[in-house]
C-alpha cells in the first residue's frame, strides 16, 4: 500500500495516487464542459443582444439547452466529485478504497454528458433545461442525463464510503475538518438532489420511448426542482466549503468557532433542499401553506445559516490577518488581504457576489407575492447567475489555482491571466446579472428568442428602457467571457505545458 | 498547512457571534412570519384556487366561452367580452396563441381560468401567463390537465400585452396577444 | 462547559449517517409527499356546471339577428394602444 501514497511538499498530506488521478480526470472533464458551456454563453449572449441577434431560434434554444445543462450540471458536478475525492482523501490523509469503482462511475458521466450533448446539439432534444412535459426529447437524451446521475450518484456512494475506511483505519483524529465536513453535507444534499431526478427521469424517458402513456405535468414539475434547484444548493454547500479551505490555503485562517460554522451546515442539510418551491410560486395545485413553509427555507432557517456563513468567513480572514499584525484601524486587515492570489480574489468577490447579489434576489424573488412579478422574467436568470456564476462557479475557479500546483503539480502557466481573470470575471457577472434583473423587472422573459416580437401575431413593445439593459447584458457578459477565458486558456495551458513541480 | 481540529470544539459562542446570530434569526424569522401577514394585508397574493381538468374540456369549456361573448375578431382572434363577476376562461394553446382577447371593465371583478388547451395543434404545452405593460406585470403557470383561477379586479383602462414566457417549442416567441380593460 | 457534555454533542455531529438519514427524509417529507399528496388530491373542475353557465339562453336565441350584426361590422379603431 506504501507506494500508493506520495506525500504533499507544501502541505506535508499524504496523497493517495490513484485518488489523485480520479481528481485530476474530473478537474479537467470539469473545465471541457465549461469550455463548451462558454462557448454556447458566447453565442446566447450575442443572440439576446438585440442589436446583434446572432443565431436564428433553432440554434439559440439549442445552445440554451446545451449551456444550461453542461454549466448547471455537467461543469459543475464533475468539479464537485473532483472536491469530494479530494476532501475524503487528501484532507484526510486517507485512501480510496475502491478506485476502480470512481471510474466507473467517471466514465458513466463522460458517456451521459455525451449522449445528452449530442441529442441537444443535432435538435433532437430542444426542450430547455427543465425538458417539461408534453415537451418530449429523443429517449437517448433523457438517457444520457440518467448515466451522468448515476455515475455522479455512484462517486457520491465513494465518497462515503472513504469515509468509513478513513474513520476506520484513524486516518485522522477528532471530528472531520470543516472542509470535508461540509462537502459531506453537500454530498447528503446531492443524494436526496439525484434520487429525485431518477424518480422522475426515468419515468419521463419510458413515456418519450412510448413505454408509459403520459407524465402528470404538475408532478413533474414538483419533482424536477427537487433535482433542478436541489441541485443548486449542493453548489451554495460545496461553495461555502471551498470558501473556508481557500480561507485557510491565502490567510492561515481557521474557523473561530467550529461549533457555529458546523451548525449552519447541518441547517443546510435540513432545510436548503425544499426551496425548490421558489419554482412552483405561482403553480397551480399547491397550497398557499405549502408555498409558504417550502419557498422560505423553513422559517428561512437555511437562510440563517447562508448569513452564518457570511459573517464567519470574513471574520476567520480578520483575525488571522489581525494575528499578522495587520491592525491598524477598523479595515487594514481587509485592504492588505492577498488580492493579488488570484485564489482568494474569487473566493471574497464569491462570497460578496453570492450573498448580495445572487442569495438576496433569490430570497426575495422567492416570495409568493414578487413572484407574480417576476415569475419567468430575465429577473431569475439574473439572481441565477449571481449565485451559481458570481457564487459558485468563481469559488471553483480560485481553487484551481492551488489544485493546478498541488494536485497536477504544474506551475500556473500566466500569474498575469490568473491575477486578472477573477475581477474580470466578477466584474463582469456582476454587471451582467444586475442588467439583467432590472430588464426583468421591465417584463423582459427569460428564454426568449426575439422580445422585439417581430412576426407575432400582435405587435408587442416592451418599454424601450429595458432595451438599454439588455444591452448591458451583453457588456457584462463579454466582460464576464473574457474573464473565463482567461481562466479556462491559464488553466489549460498550466495543466499541459506549465512548469512541473517536482 | 494545520488542518485537524482541536479535541473539543464545542464550546460557547463570542459576544459578536451572539449578536450577529441573534440579529440574523430575528431577521429571517421576521421575512419569514411576513409571508403568511401578507396574504392577510395586502392586496395581490397568489391565488389558492384551482381544480383538474382534462385538456379536452377545458377546450370545450373555452369554445363556449369565446361563442357566447364574443364582440368583434382582431387579426382572426376572437374579442370576448364577459359580464362582470362571471367566471372566465383564457388558454394557452398548441399553436402557440392566446385563445382570445379578453375585454374586461375596469373596478369589476372577474374569476379568471387560466389553462392550457391543443387549439388545433396535436399538444396543449405548459405556458407562462405573463401581463406585461408600463404599469403592471403578473405571471401565472399555465399547466396542461390543471385549472388556475385567478381573482382579477383590473384598476386601469388601457390594453396590456400579454405574451408567453415559459418554454413552449419552435412558436414561443410568437406567442402575443392583449387583455383590453375599458374604463 | 463541562467536557463530556462538549464530546456528546460532537458526537451527534459527527454521526455521518444520522445527519444523511435526515438530510433525505425531512425535505422528502416536507416537500415532495405534501406536494404529491397536494397534487394527487386536488378536486376536479366541475366542467358540467361551467358549461351550463355558457349556454346560450334561451331569450337570447330571439334578439340574435341584430345583435350579431352589429358586433360583426368592422370596428373603426382596432389598433388603439391606450396606455
């Protein structure tokens, strides 16, 4: 067992090595689909934008299936089975206990992604994200999103079970580390997030292969946000566990009170999940009582423990800054903070970018009354975007700055690309997202190929103002693509022909 | 890099770390006891009433309606214009149009049936119900199989647009219609 | 406080499988089978009675031939747009 292991220079942990490749062929299967996802968010983007109105409506609601599904999903959770190999092993000083067992599942995701990128891209699967019934797909699409659940499921039941080994062999002593405690708690939520989606998926693929008659539309509806937005919350969890190693990798920062931190996870396990609800606000079927209870978190418990996390994040950053000598007045620790690691840059422009603009929104959004007004408005997309792009997605990107040396053990190729891509990006979504919501606040709908309405039936204006943000939009976007851009070229470019470490 | 935690982490929380939870609950106990009051004080709340209904009658169910009240054709689509305080119907349909052009009387109140019906297609899909005009934007689902009656009193004379804004195929964004309001 | 009191509470936290087990039963239960149960037993659109209020009444069926007419003639102004 002795030569499975290597040990970490900088960090003195000890690697296991086949735990290391199954996190280096998620990391990089992670960053293809965000490139592909990119690539369709280039073209949306310049499609929305009226004034240029790139794509006729075939490719756009094409490339919008396409980018929901490898951002959302794809990206995403191969980034995340990447952490959970990496805080189950490497943080634990553990090993995996049945590597093949990760490949199978890796493989099951590459060929789900797969058959659920092909069908999209040649128009057997234009259905939008959310594929509601009666919209039907080919069944091979519905396949490929069941293959990638399980083996994402199947890395999750892994993951798991390198647990039981670490705790078994006492690999560790004590609690788990916060880190890994959280992406266990981000694990549980993911479990209860795919056997939702297999419940409904699999029905819906029997009934698209004329197998089962028909698939109640409200039910679907009910069940696929227990995927669709549960989903998301796996992302606010992992996020939120990603902050506090990034804390702790740029500032030496640990949690000051482990009992408080841990106890805003576990509200996050109890109640993040039933905000799938903020979907169903103006549905029919469901009761005031279950819109109330649901859409608020349980008494916006879960909220409670999102501001918990908000203020012990910053707070474990001071007081390790402060023990550095930084405190002179009320904010030095803050302006001398290391904004020039472009790791810690994405993890406090996530943190400021997810509470104030992505977790604000969605709370009041999600309320039954502003849903009237906002319900299917480029409003969401916006409060979306500020959570999953500005939040997660940028949290995930600071930490490739330290998976890139530590894991691949390459050097970052540009410091320049890496110094500028966070505030490029954060800046970037930032404006984007904001010019989206007021937008929606206009009428202006998510998911629209042409709001100028030309060819419809009645002509249709919306107030002309709206066209001013939606032109922003498209500034900020490009603003926000070439921020991942960098992003995506550095980190390729590293992983490839950076400088080995040895 | 230290990553172990210390034996026993459990212990009482700082003076600032009481404050700011303490803040935070009252906070998000407060949102959240606002959402029942508000369904109490306020004037537009979601609706609470809805019913199933197969596909089929609620088209038929609309065919009704648009004979009985109609006033006049816009463009091929029939002008309804219901008594006040009757139940009224309006679907989204197959072939991604509005079943009609509602005329309805300002200060009257009506009971609005919103679903989705096949109209000459071969699919009733899922549609968003979305009026959108200077002064007022409301969404509601559209949901096949499903009845969503909404209590609607319009205030203002004038003509909103109402067009579709949930996914609905190759027609979504052909999707426009109007509500007229008379004063 | 006292330090077995302290290790106790860790230990619930550290209990892996409890914190799973109601990860997935306290949303499924608040959730999925409320709104199941919501869904599955909601009433039926009495469709009957709808139809019996859009019937044509009888006194109706007497005044059609002007009414009808008038309504089908061509209205002046169709495109108004009153904001």
């Amino acid at each position: 067992m002795a030569e499975q292991f290597r040990t970490c220079p900088t960090t003195g942990l000890k690697v296991h090595l086949p735990a290391e490749t199954l996190i280096k062929v998620n990391a990089v299967a992670a960053v293809v689909c965000l490139l592909v996802g990119g690539l369709a968010a280039l073209l949306i983007l310049l499609t929305r934008w009226p004034a240029i109105h790139l794509l006729d409506e075939e490719w756009f609601y094409r490339l919008l299936t396409a980018h929901a599904l490898d951002m959302l999903i794809a990206w995403i959770i191969f980034f995340e089975v990447a952490g959970l190999y990496f805080g189950s092993t490497v943080l634990l000083n553990n090993r995996l206990p049945a590597p093949k067992v990760g490949w199978v599942a890796f493989i099951l995701m590459v060929v789900g992604g797969a058959f659920i990128n092909y069908t999209v891209l040649v128009g057997q699967a234009t259905v939008a994200f959310t594929s509601y019934v009666p919209l039907k797909a080919s069944p091979l699409y519905y396949l490929g999103i069941i293959l990638f659940a399980v083996g994402a499921l199947t890395a999750i039941g892994h993951f798991f079970a390198a647990l039981v080994v670490a705790k078994k062999e006492k690999t560790y002593e004590g609690s788990l580390p916060i880190v890994t405690f959280g992406l266990m708690c981000a694990a549980t939520i993911a479990v209860f997030t795919l056997l939702h989606g297999a419940a409904f998926y699999i029905p819906t693929f029997l009934w698209s292969a004329g197998i089962l008659p028909h698939i109640d539309p409200e039910m679907y509806r009910l069940a696929f946000w227990a995927l669709g937005h549960a989903s998301q919350q796996i992302n606010v969890c992992a996020m939120v566990a990603v902050w506090y190693l990034i804390a702790t990798l740029t500032t030496g920062a640990k949690p000051l009170n482990e009992k408080l931190c841990r106890t805003a996870f576990l509200l996050y396990v109890l109640f993040i999940n039933v905000a799938s609800e903020h979907h169903l606000l103006v549905d029919p079927a469901l009761s005031i009582w279950h819109k109330i209870v649901n859409t608020s978190y349980v008494m916006h418990l879960a909220v409670l423990a999102s501001m918990i996390h908000a203020f012990a994040v910053p707070a474990m950053i001071e007081v390790a800054q402060r023990k550095k000598g930084f405190t002179k007045g009320l904010f030095e620790w803050l302006k001398k903070a290391p904004w020039g690691n472009p790791a810690f840059a994405s993890m406090f422009i996530s943190l400021m970018g997810f509470g104030f603009v992505g977790g604000i929104t969605g709370v009041t959004f999600g309320t039954e009354q502003i849903s009237i007004i906002r319900h299917n408005t480029w409003s969401i997309t916006g409060h979306f975007h500020g959570t999953v792009v500005l939040g997660t997605t940028l949290a995930f990107m600071g930490i490739t700055y330290y998976i890139v040396p530590l894991i691949f053990r390459r050097q970052i190729f540009s410091e320049t690309m890496a110094k500028l891509s966070p505030y490029f990006f954060g800046g970037g979504v930032f404006i984007f997202a904001n010019a989206m919501m007021f937008a929606g606040g206009y009428g202006i709908p998510r998911r629209h190929w042409d709001v100028t309405f030309a060819g419809a039936q009645f002509p249709f204006q919306f107030d002309p103002t709206a066209f001013f943000f939606l032109a922003l939009t498209g500034l900020g976007g490009l603003l926000a693509i070439i921020g991942g851009a960098l992003y995506v070229l550095n980190t390729v470019a590293s992983v490839f022909i950076g400088k080995k470490i040895q | 890099m230290s990553i172990t935690v210390e034996r026993i982490w459990w212990r009482p929380l700082d003076r600032e770390e009481k404050i700011w939870v303490t803040i935070a609950l009252i906070w998000c106990l407060g949102t959240f006891f606002m959402m029942p009051v508000w369904h109490v004080i306020a004037k537009q709340n979601t609706p609470n009433e809805s019913y199933k209904v197969s596909v089929d009658d609620f088209e038929k169910i609309v065919i009704a309606f648009n004979e009985k009240y109609k006033v006049r054709e816009e463009s091929g689509v029939p002008v309804v214009h219901p008594p006040a305080g009757s139940d009224i119907y309006l679907a989204g349909t197959g072939i991604w149009q509005w079943s009609s052009i509602l005329e309805l009387e300002a200060g009257k109140e009506y009971r609005l049936h919103i679903s989705s019906i096949k109209g000459g297609g071969d699919v009733a899909w899922q549609h968003g119900f979305s009026i959108v005009s200077a002064k007022f934007n409301a969404n509601f689902m559209i949901v096949p199989g499903y009845d969503y009656v909404l209590k609607v009193t319009p205030t203002e004379a004038g003509e909103y647009g109402l067009i579709c804004n949930e996914f609905c195929g190759i027609g979504h964004h052909l999707m426009a219609g109007k509500i007229i309001v008379k004063g | 406080m006292d330090e077995q009191k302290a290790l106790s509470w860790q230990a619930l936290y550290d209990n892996m499988w409890g914190i799973f087990a109601l990860g997935i039963i306290v949303p499924t239960l608040i959730y999925t089978v409320w709104g199941l149960i919501e869904i599955a037993t909601l009433p039926q659109m009495d469709v009957s009675k709808a139809m019996e209020a859009l019937k044509p009444a009888v006194s109706q069926q007497a005044v059609p031939a002007a009414e009808a007419a008038s309504a089908m003639a061509p209205e002046a102004a169709t495109q108004a747009p009153a904001h």
